[in-house]
C-alpha cells in the first residue's frame, strides 16, 4: 500500500513562515482560512464548478449581444415537422454546428440556451437567496440579541409569513404582481424583468423566517458568553456587537443555509416555470427548458437529459463548497 | 521570581478608596408568562451591599454559590442597573449613568472573566481582541496599535509573536493572560476579577495569581477579587467580605477574618477548607455542619437570613435584621451573637444600637442610635467584652 503524494500534503500542518530574524510571522486570518480551503480536494473541485457556472452566466449574455450565441433565433429546418418538431439526428441532433443539439420545435441551437439559461436561473436563485440570508441573518440577530417585546415582534411576524400558504400567493398574485412591477421598472414590459423580480421578491421574502429562527437561535447562545459581556465593557457600541462580535460566529451557519437555500431555489424557479409563473418562454431558463422537455419525454431525450444534468451538478457542487467553506472558516476545523 | 515577589499582599490602611459602594441592590424581576405578562417577585440577588475598595489595594468577596458575589461585580462594571443604591468611583456615583455617559468610565473599570473558554471571541485573533478596546476608544494612533498589543501580550507573560493566533491555539492557563492583557488595555484603575482562576488547575492557578500580583503592583490596580476559594482570597486579599443570600455578614482584614471570625456562618465556611498542616500532625478540626440548603433569595427568611441554617438562632433573629456592626478597628459582624466559635455572647449585643429588647420587640421610645451599612469603617468601635465603645 503507498500514500498518494496529495494524501501527504494534507497531512502537513501549516508552515509557518520563518523571517530571516527566526522569528515566526504569522499568518492573516484570511490566509489562513484559504490555506485550509485550498488543501481540500473536493472544495477545490466544487469550486472551481461553480466558478465555471458563474463565468458561464456571465459570458454567454455578451456572445448574445456579440452574436455568436443565438438562443432566440428559429431554424425550422433542423426539425421533423411531421414527428411535432423533433430534431433530425441522434441526440437532438447534435453535430459540429450544434454540439449539444438543437430545440425541438424552434430548431435554436440547445448550448446557446443552456447557457443564457443558466445566466437567468442563478440570477434569479441567487438573488432570492441574499435577499432572505440578509433579511434573515439581521432580524434573527437584532431578535435573540434585543430579547423583550423586539424579540416578540419579530417571533409572531416569523410565525405569521410561516404560516401563509406563499405558493397559492405566488400563483395568485403573480398577474398583479408582475403587472404592477412592469409599471414601476423601466424599460420594454414585454422583456423578462418583471416575472424575475416578482419571482425574486416572492422566493426571498418568504425565505427569510426560517434563517431568521435558525440565527436568532444560535445568537441567544452567543449572547450569553463572556466575550460579549467583555466587549460591552470595552464600550463596543451595539453595532459593533452585532457585526463584529455576533456575526463572525455566524458565518458556519449562514452558509450553510445559503448552500441549502441557493440550490433550493434553482429547483423551486424550475417549479414555478413549470406552473406557469416564472420567466416566460422565449427567455429561457434552466426551469423552463426542463418544463417543455416534458413534452418531449419520449421523442427527444437530450432535451431533458442536459438541463437536468446542469441543475443537478451545480446543487451538489454548491453543497460541497459549502461544506469546504464552512470547514475553512472554523478554526477548530483542523482534522 | 522570588519567593518574596509574591508574599501575600499587605494592607496599606492610608489608602484612599478608589470604589465605595453604598446599599447597592439588585433585584431581578421574576415573570409569570401567561397571556398578560406580570411581575410576581423578585429574586434579591444583591441586597444592601457596602464596602470600599482602596486605591492599588484588594477586597477579596467570597461565599458559596448563588449568594451574589458575581452579581456585585456586574453591578460595579454596570454591565447591569442597579436597583437602588450608590457606587462611587473615584468620588461619582456611576450606578444609572446611561451607556453614552459610561463610555468614558469603561476605560477605568475592566473585568477579568471566570472561564476563558467562553470570555474570548474564538473567531478573533488574539490581536483582535487585545486591540479592541484600544480601537473603540482611539488610545493610540492605527499604527501603534501593534506594538501596544504586543507589549501587552508580553507584560502577560505570552509570546508577543503570537497575536494573530486564535484563542483555540492556546491553553485555559494563556487564555486567561489574555484575557488579563484585555482588561489592562485601557489601564484600568479597578479591575473586578470574577473568580479568575476557578477554571484552572492548580498549577496554572499559582502562575495566575503571581501575574496578578505583578500587575497589581505594577499599575497601581485596585481590585474586588471574587472567589470561592478561601486559600486563594487570604493570599491576595488583604481585606476580605463574606456574602451570604445577597449580603455581606463579616468584613474584616486577612488576619481578623481567618483567625477570629465573629459570625457563625464565616466559622462554617472557614471550617470546610480542608487544612493541610492540621491534616500532618494528624489532628483533625471540628467542622461545622450546615443543615439544609440556602433559602431562595425570592423569599429571604425574615430578620437575619442565615437564621434558618444558624445553630445559634434565637428570637430576635427571626425579627430584627442584624446591622453590620463594628467590632474592631477593622472589623464588621452582622450577627446578634457575634463571637469567637464557642465563645458567643448569651444576650444579644445589638439590642441598644436596635432599640429592641432581647426578643427583639421594639423598646417604645428607643431609636436606632448608628447608622448602619455604611461603607468603610469608624474609628470607634463596640468592645464586645466590655460592651462599651472604645476607639484606637
């Protein structure tokens, strides 16, 4: 049996830096954390996917506007008019042209979809997402820390947005909704802006509560520590209590939650493209492809296939990281 | 060091007081959560306290569990409102001052906490921590802050090399230097030491201790040193307070407290140290066994509130609430019966200062003739063999 040379990089504990005087100097937290981080294989790994995912998003809307991705335009002659407007070929009709295929029944090229949906369905998740770890982590905060009636308030409202039905809400407000945001923002109303926002609004303001318990909880044990009661003497002002005392204690579990919401939220923008009130189709987004693929269950395999493929690999991968990160960032997280 | 280094430490009787505390009183509501909420008692966990701590000197306050020596010092730290009663710094009475008013007088007071697993951020460098203060308050200019920590962590005793190490990398005995090198940041003329060394070994404790010492004579620190260790106390506090249920009921110097305790419960406390010397010879001293538990400071017995546990208890302790009454030059008993063990007086002495009789049922026409519970002590005093007052 022999150790793979990486086995024994793990193994090594950090070295510290020896200055031409002997002495040691130490390492900035930070550097530290990253050091950690880097030595895990499998973070390393995710990350780099979801860094992957992240350049994807954020080059393929320029090769739209350049022109080199087309994930609107129609070319009916890929298709098999008369099966409905399955692809010509296997595979969805994957050739040099069209590496992942085409669309059934419009013919776009299916990469450059993929793509640009991959841009809308993580802008929509991850802006949902901040918007309920903020929410969440700064009422969760001010509520196990204040106690007394701010701590009352806060739980009934956590009660209350827990209890309301938001699915039936989204449904049945969305008309209104997506209505009365076309009217405020600027801009064409037939474009996708409205639907994401509402979409966004909606998923992050009944996101929150759950963080905002699950914060509050680990803050009323924090508060009873020492060091708060040494910081106060120190005349730290609440502010400071609060973000530089409380949250740094708080990094694990926000991002584990963050880890847990952000997938979450691709799936859910696919349920509710599904129903019917996401980002509409031309715009394309994971969830939506994934939705007319249903369509094409049995004709059209890779219509389903890569979509899911996608979905499934960036929610696992965003776990993972998670995982890394938190183990980063705990300094008693040496194994 | 020396063996002299750390003697224990002297009483210097000309200090002036830097803390004088008066009445101090901390009572916390007791909530009955039902659909409306109300206050259904209070628990009287500090009860009209009062002492005085010199100028680079160091009150010890001991007592079991529950009997609200943390209580004081949160109360002198104000990291709690005190109910009623007066705390004097450095001659202003800072017991309501609002949070805005404090922040000028954090500087002068600091705390050093029990447990240094829980009174250290672990998500701070030890720099961190050490600098904190400096920062809020703006000592020292951004880029002496460094230096300044570092002289701290080696007045501490700990390798000024390791400020950007995290309170995990180190042991209970350093954490707790830390947590020392904290509370010197800002130079504090009074540090209240909540029982600084109970989370350590022995071993670690001594060092402590020493480090203390140093320090105290080093900046000239007072200190309201809280413990439950009676070995610990003798070592470094020349004047020591005895709380029991919320108030004090002996004060007296090192040596008058240890060698003659007057009130029957410090004769009880004293006599569970387990004696090291007595156990060599072989001898063994009688202990005095306390029955029953310590009554809720919800509902304190009436009179005196150790007359429940007391072996001496009469009648006039169940009515009238013994003053803390001065019985040397630096002595004060709150007890009817104060005495040497063995050696209590059968009639009680306090019936005149009362005006009560033996049974304690007020004499019409009498008045309490000195006023009670006042910090600090007079230059007169009542003899208990002769009954009269005398003076030095």
């Amino acid at each position: 049996m022999s150790f793979q040379e990486s086995q024994l990089e793990v193994s090594e504990p950090i070295d510290p830096k020896i200055t031409p005087t002997g002495l040691i100097a130490g390492q900035s937290p930070t550097q530290l954390a990253l050091g950690r981080f880097r030595r895990d294989r499998l973070s390393m790994i995710s990350f780099w996917i979801v860094v992957f995912y992240f350049l994807a998003g954020i080059v393929s809307p320029i090769l739209v506007k350049v022109g080199v991705s087309k994930p609107l335009a129609n070319d009916q002659k890929l298709l098999n008019i008369d099966l409905g407007g399955v692809p010509n070929g296997a595979w969805g009709g994957t050739s040099w042209h069209h590496l992942l295929g085409v669309e059934p029944r419009t013919g776009t090229d299916f990469l450059s979809r993929l793509s640009y949906g991959i841009t809308f369905s993580l802008t929509i998740a991850i802006s949902a997402t901040i918007v309920a770890v903020v929410i969440g982590v700064v009422l969760g905060i001010i509520s196990g820390f204040s106690g007394g009636w701010v701590d009352a308030i806060i739980g009934r409202f956590i009660d209350m947005t827990l209890s309301f039905p938001q699915t039936l809400m989204l449904l049945a407000l969305s008309a209104t909704g997506v209505a009365l945001f076309a009217k405020i923002l600027p801009g064409d109303t037939s474009d996708a802006i409205p639907n994401g926002v509402y979409e966004v609004l909606v998923l992050g303001l009944f996101g929150w509560p759950s963080i905002a318990r699950l914060i509050r909880g680990q803050v009323l044990s924090i508060r009873e520590r020492e060091f708060i009661d040494a910081a106060r003497l120190s005349g730290a002002s609440r502010r400071r209590i609060y973000f530089k005392e409380i949250l740094p204690n708080l990094w694990a579990p926000v991002l584990v939650q963050f880890t847990l919401i952000m997938p979450a939220y691709v799936s859910a923008e696919a349920a509710l493209s599904f129903l019917g009130v996401g980002i509409p189709v031309p715009t394309p987004t994971l969830g939506n492809i994934l939705g007319d693929s249903v369509n094409f269950s049995g004709s059209d395999f890779s219509y389903f296939f890569y979509p899911a493929l996608l979905l499934a690999i960036i929610v696992v991968s965003f776990n993972l990281l998670g995982d890394g990160l938190r183990d980063a960032l705990d300094p008693k997280g040496d194994r | 060091m020396s063996e002299l280094a750390h003697a224990a430490t002297q009483l210097d009787v000309t200090a002036p007081p830097i803390l004088t505390v008066q009445d101090l009183q901390m009572y916390f509501p007791v909530k009955y959560h039902g659909i409306f909420q109300r206050t259904i008692g209070h628990v009287q966990a500090v009860d009209g306290v009062s002492f005085e701590v010199p100028k680079g000197g160091s009150l010890g306050l001991v007592g079991e569990s529950g009997c609200g020596k943390s209580t004081t010092g949160r109360l002198i730290t104000r990291l709690y409102e005190p109910t009623d009663g007066e705390i004097n710094f450095d001659g202003r009475n800072i017991a309501h001052l609002s949070q805005r008013e404090l922040l000028p007088l954090r500087r002068e007071i600091q705390m050093i906490f029990q447990d240094p697993a829980t009174s250290l951020n672990p998500r701070h460098t030890v720099g961190a921590i050490v600098a904190a203060p400096l920062l809020i308050h703006k000592v020292v200019p951004k880029n002496k802050v460094l230096p300044r920590v570092q002289e701290l962590l080696e007045v501490v005793g700990l390798n000024p090399e390791h400020y950007n190490r995290y309170p995990h990398e180190f042991s209970g005995g350093q954490r707790q230097r830390i947590g020392i090198a904290r509370s010197l940041t800002l130079q504090p003329k009074l540090l209240v030491a909540d029982e600084p060394v109970s989370a350590l070994d022995v071993s670690i404790q001594a060092q402590v201790i020493n480090l203390l010492q140093d320090v105290q004579r080093e900046f000239g620190i007072g200190f309201l040193f809280i413990a439950h260790d009676l070995a610990i106390v003798r070592h470094f506090c020349p004047e020591i307070a005895v709380m029991y249920l919320g108030k004090i009921v002996e004060i007296a110097d090192r040596e008058t407290l240890y060698n003659h305790p007057h009130h029957p419960y410090t004769q009880a406390l004293l006599s569970a140290v387990p004696d090291v010397k007595q156990a060599a010879i072989g001898g063994r001293r009688e202990r005095i066994r306390l029955e029953g538990d310590v009554p809720s400071p919800i509902n304190p017995p009436s009179g005196c509130r150790f007359r429940t546990r007391c072996s001496m208890a009469q009648e006039i302790c169940s009515k009238v609430e013994p003053p803390l009454l001065q019985v040397g030059s630096r002595h004060k008993v709150a007890c009817h019966f104060p005495g040497e063990l063995g050696q209590a007086p059968q009639r009680p002495v306090t019936t005149a200062i009362c005006g009560v009789d033996d049974q304690g049922n007020a004499v019409s026409g009498a008045t309490a003739d000195i006023q009670l519970n006042a910090p600090g002590y007079d230059t007169t005093w009542l003899d208990l063999k002769t009954g009269q007052r005398t003076g030095a």
